[in-house]
C-alpha cells in the first residue's frame, strides 16, 4: 500500500500538518490465539509538521521502519521495531499500548545517533526562541536507551568526543562525553561529565571532569573539581540540586584561586588593569 501526495492541515490548532509526503507501507497478520504480523513503511518524500518538530525526508534514502505486532485482548504489543533514518541513526524500539486506557509503555532498547542532526531536530525545537540553546550547534554521537511511560522513567546515555558552540561565541566546548543512567525509582547511579576545552561568555576555561550522583528528582556532585581559569583556578566544592517538587533548586559551592585581571579584562574587552584575585562564595537557590 502506498500513500502519495495530499496533506493534512489543522489551521485552527496550527499543530500538526503534512505536505507532499509519500509513504509506502505494507501490513501482514494472521489468527492463532491472538492477531500477530509484521508491518514495514518507507517515508520516500514530504515534509511533517507535528508542532514543535519539523521534519522533512532524506533526499538520498528513505526512512525505514519495521515491526512485530502483536494484537490481544489487553494490549497492542510491538518488538523487533527497527528504525533507520539516513544522516540521523539508527534505533531499535518496542512498545506496550493498553487496549482498555492506561499510559502505554514505550521502551528505546537503543538508539545510536548523530549529536548534530538530532540536537538540531529534537532537541532545538523544544528551546525558547532567540536562547542560547537555539542557537547552538553540536557535533559528535549519542547513544542512549529510555523507558517512558507517562513520563520519562529511565535513561542511560553516552556521549562521545562531542562539541558544541553558538553563533554569537557565547559559548563553545570541545571534547564533550558524558555517560551514565538514571531512574525516577530505586538507587542513585553515577554520571560522568568532561571536556577537553571550552570557552565560556570570552572565558578561556580549562578541562573539567566531574563524576556525578544521580537519583529520581536530584544530582550531586562526587568529588570537587578544579578549573583552569583565567590564570588561576576555580575550584567547585559542591554542586547538588532537587529538579522538581517543592524543594526544587540547587546550591554551589566554591572558590577563585589566583585569578589573573588582566586576562579577565583582555577577554571582556575591558579598559586595561592589573592584579590577582581570589575569593570564596556559595549559593543557594530555591
């Protein structure tokens, strides 16, 4: 079965439209205790608007898709559903749809990514316009694995030799990783984050490498780190935070050691001075 041309358009909600798509789809199933087959599609042509995302096919290949399906008196069930998708990755997924209501259950078994592509297609949509987020620009890879279900319920991620910078050089990093896993249940788990360079708002900053907790609604940082930055060096002694519920928030904890003036005012364009800084501070945000 195909399906080309057409459009689908909501004006009054302006949330989801179709435009030129061309889709080639084939369905197979029989009868045994349950109705079980298999289902493939190709996205050949088109764009598809489902607000925020845009996305438009590949000019050189298809996006391609196939599946199990699994139909019983409970649920829809879909395994083995493989998904490629040219200058994007590749991903491998199963689902869980109740019959009767319910959050369905909607499992990433892997998804092995290109950063750019996906940063510039999933990600940047959800950024607030005229932000930083939506104007930077990434490169590197991504693999990840996710359950969802009525919310995001577990994730476990590597991110590798990644870089990312903006347009107006407010910020750029090199060598980004990063790794790890989290739950919203059971016991905290390590996360890691470093970079090899970056240069943050005209700061020059050193590498950083920091190990860190995580658990269901909230971080901490393992051990302090130490920043190269402008000549001397920031030392972080604490990080911790609480991203949702009443307590949401996060304190920091830290000192400049030996700071150089004379760069901070060469890196903001400042009239010339001279001199050494070092202080201690610490905040708390609630």
């Amino acid at each position: 079965m195909a399906q080309r041309g057409g459009s689908l358009d909501r004006p009054a909600a302006g949330l989801r439209a179709a435009q030129d798509v061309q889709l080639e789809m084939a369905a197979a199933g029989s009868r045994g205790k349950t109705w079980s087959g298999t289902a493939q599609l190709r996205w050949r042509k088109g764009a598809v608007l489902w607000s925020p995302w845009y996305w438009s096919a590949p000019a050189a290949q298809p996006v391609s898709s196939r599946l199990r399906w699994q139909l019983g008196a409970r649920d829809l069930r879909l395994t083995a559903w493989q998904i490629i998708w040219p200058g994007l990755g590749t991903a491998s997924a199963t689902a869980r749809i109740p019959r009767g209501g319910g959050a369905a259950r909607w499992a990433v078994e892997h998804a092995d990514l290109a950063a750019g592509p996906f940063y510039a297609t999933w990600v940047k949509p959800l950024a607030a316009a005229g932000g930083l987020a939506a104007d930077l620009q990434a490169q590197g890879s991504l693999h990840f694995s996710l359950d969802w279900q009525g919310g995001l319920q577990a994730i476990r991620w590597r991110l590798s030799d990644t870089g990312l910078q903006d347009a107006k050089k407010r910020i750029a990093i090199q060598g980004l990783a990063s790794q790890g896993r989290w739950a919203a249940q059971g016991p905290a788990a390590q996360a890691s984050l470093a970079w090899h360079a970056a240069e943050l708002y005209h700061l020059p900053v050193g590498p950083v490498d920091g190990r860190f907790l995580l658990a269901g609604k909230g971080f901490s940082l393992l051990h302090p780190v130490q920043i190269a930055l402008l000549g001397g060096s920031l030392r972080v002694q604490q990080l911790d935070g609480i991203w949702s519920g009443p307590q949401a928030g996060f304190r920091l904890a830290g000192a400049l050691q030996n700071a150089n003036l004379t760069a901070l005012a060469t890196a903001f364009h400042w009239p010339p001075f001279t001199g050494r800084v070092a202080m201690a501070a610490s905040t708390s945000v609630r």
